[in-house]
C-alpha cells in the first residue's frame, strides 16, 4: 500500500482477515464484538494510521459532529478563556469546534453565518456583533440550532448564556464607593452591544442606590478598536487619551469604573500625572481581571468573569437544544466576583 494512499476499513479488515462488518462495529465500540477483537482491531487500526471518514460517517448519521464558534477576539483574554472550555466540553461530548472571528465586524459576521450554512455544522455558539444583529436567523431557519454567548439578541428567540453584568456593576460600585461619595464616572467602550448597555444600567442604578446626582457622574466613551483587526480590542493609550483631558486636580470623581482593566491602565497614568493618587484621591474599579491586574501599584480592584462556566453552560445547552429542538428558550445570566484590592482602599 503506498504511503500517500488513505488507509481504509477494508485495508485493515484484510490485514486481520475479518470482515468490514466486524471492523466497523468493533472500532465503534458495538456490543456484537468480543473484547479480544475489539482490541486486536484498534491495535491494528493504529498501527496501520487509520482515521474515520468523517464526512463518509456525516453522510450516514446526518451529522457533521462539528459545532460552530463565532466570537469577536480571541485575543481578549474573557474570549481565549472561553474558546478553551467550548472545545473541552464539545470534545467530552463527541463534537469537534469550528472557529470563526469576527473582529465585531457586521460584514465578517455575515461572513462567517454562510460559512456555517456551507459547511453544515449541528450547531452553533455566537457572540453577536450588535444588539440587533439579523444574520444569525439564516442559522435558525436552516434548522441549526444556536446559543448566544455574552451578548443577547432580544426578541429573537435564541437560547444565550452570559453574565449578569448589571447587577456585577451596580453591586461593586455600591461596595467600593467612599463614603460620602458625590462623583462617579464611568469609562465605557463605544460599542452598540448588550453588554455596554448593561454596564452603563448598572452604573445608573448603583448611583440611584448610593444617592449620587446623575448631573455630576459622566459616562466618557472610548474608542474601540475592536473592527479594526487589532491584536488586543483595547489599548491603554485611548482611555489615557481620554482620561488626561478631562481628570484634573479640581476636576475629577471620587470613583473611576472602567469597562475593563485596559482602560484601567491608561486611567492610572491619567491620575497619577496630574498630580493625584490611587486611591487616596480616586478610586479605580475595573473589569475582567486580566492577569495583570494583581501586579498593577496599586493592585486594581476588579470584576472577575466566570468565562469557563459560560462556555460550559453553553455547550451544555447547545447538546440539549439539538437533542430537543422545541424546547422552550432559555436565558441564563452567571454571576461575576468582585475581587477586591488596593486601588479602592481595601
């Protein structure tokens, strides 16, 4: 057999003299085989490099055994995070993971929706670019089922998994706030999706709860550079930008809350060159906890996001969606920690 030749169940069937029948049924575990076959054909199977036609196998069962994952940055930590534990889980469950990134970009989104028609995957897991975002419907009339993860589509009638964003906010500005707190600012990135708009809900409540005057709190939007391509979604250098030009010694909040420990990096730079400090004048929250955030002077308090439990309840609704496809839709909502440090005073 020459080596460039694929190696076949027949191939390995006439190396054991046994049928293909009895080949097939004993790589794929079948009662009717003995054990002593069992294990004298997978030895030989692999000796031989033998690997399973999938797309012979997708053919007969009507599966491909591939789920789709579109996210916007695998780059961002909460993303890698979350790409490791759908592909452990689908892989505990059988399935192989297809990834797709989006760059937040509507075009690349659209991309890779007829990407995942193409190929014909069992399902799908997304993270939408927009709050509004249509495309994935093409999925859903195809008969794919999908789960939204970290940022819902309402009124679209799809299963989503993420984190209960507003209540972390409000509940780590409540916690963290000085007494006696008259200003808060919010730093929050400029994007049109569910989980900014969640921010910027908690942040509303937290100054309700904590009495704080809507007309001295801002909320300052910085740039993104997520639909640009770059490596990180975020850079430092824009929230400094922003932060330098409005943080001054007569002008400036009691509690900065940022949209992650990014911006929180170019927020400490602002502070500290005009002449302030962390936190005795101002305090910092942010959001994710990045692996730099326990080593920043001062360690930076922050929000920290269960990535592993999203990307697991994900997957785990996705097997049940597809087992039951008229199953009622779900929604769940994690609860994120708040990691507490010395850039608000603790």
């Amino acid at each position: 057999m020459a080596r460039s030749q694929r190696v076949t169940l027949r191939d390995v069937a006439d190396r054991l003299g046994l049928s293909v029948n009895t080949v097939s049924r004993a790589l794929a575990g079948k009662d009717q085989v003995s054990e002593d076959t069992r294990a004298l054909v997978s030895a030989e199977a692999k000796r031989l490099g033998y690997v399973p036609n999938s797309h012979a196998r997708s053919l007969v069962s009507g599966r491909t055994m591939v789920v789709g994952l579109v996210i916007t940055n695998p780059s961002n930590p909460f993303y890698a995070a979350l790409i490791s534990a759908v592909e452990r889980q689908c892989r505990a469950g059988g399935y192989s993971v297809l990834l797709l990134v989006t760059e937040d970009s509507a075009d690349n989104e659209e991309r890779a929706v007829q990407e995942l028609l193409r190929f014909g995957v069992d399902g799908v897991l997304g993270v939408a670019t927009e709050s509004s975002s249509d495309v994935w419907d093409a999925l859903r009339e195809a008969g794919i089922p999908v789960v939204q993860l970290s940022r819902d589509i309402p009124g679209r009638g799809l299963d989503f998994v993420g984190i209960d964003v507003e209540s972390a906010i409000r509940d780590a500005i409540v916690r963290v706030a000085p007494p006696g707190v008259r200003r808060i600012w919010l730093l929050e990135e400029d994007l049109r999706v569910s989980t900014v708009a969640a921010r910027i809900a908690g942040f509303r409540r937290a100054l309700d709860d904590l009495g704080v005057a809507h007309e001295h709190s801002l909320v300052l939007k910085v740039p993104t550079r997520r639909t640009s391509g770059a490596s990180l979604p975020w850079s430092p250098d824009d929230a400094y930008a922003l932060a330098a030009n409005v943080i001054t010694p007569g002008n400036h909040p009691d509690l900065v809350v940022t949209a992650n420990d990014y911006v929180a990096l170019g927020v400490y730079r602002a502070i500290r060159e005009c002449g302030l400090s962390v936190p005795d004048d101002v305090r910092v929250l942010g959001y994710g906890d990045h692996p730099f955030a326990a080593y920043l002077q001062p360690a930076l308090t922050t929000i920290r996001l269960p990535a592993d439990e999203v990307g697991t309840a994900g997957v785990d609704l996705l097997l049940r969606r597809m087992a039951d496809p008229d199953r009622p839709r779900t929604s769940t909502r994690l609860p994120a920690e708040l990691v507490e440090r010395q850039s608000t005073g603790r």
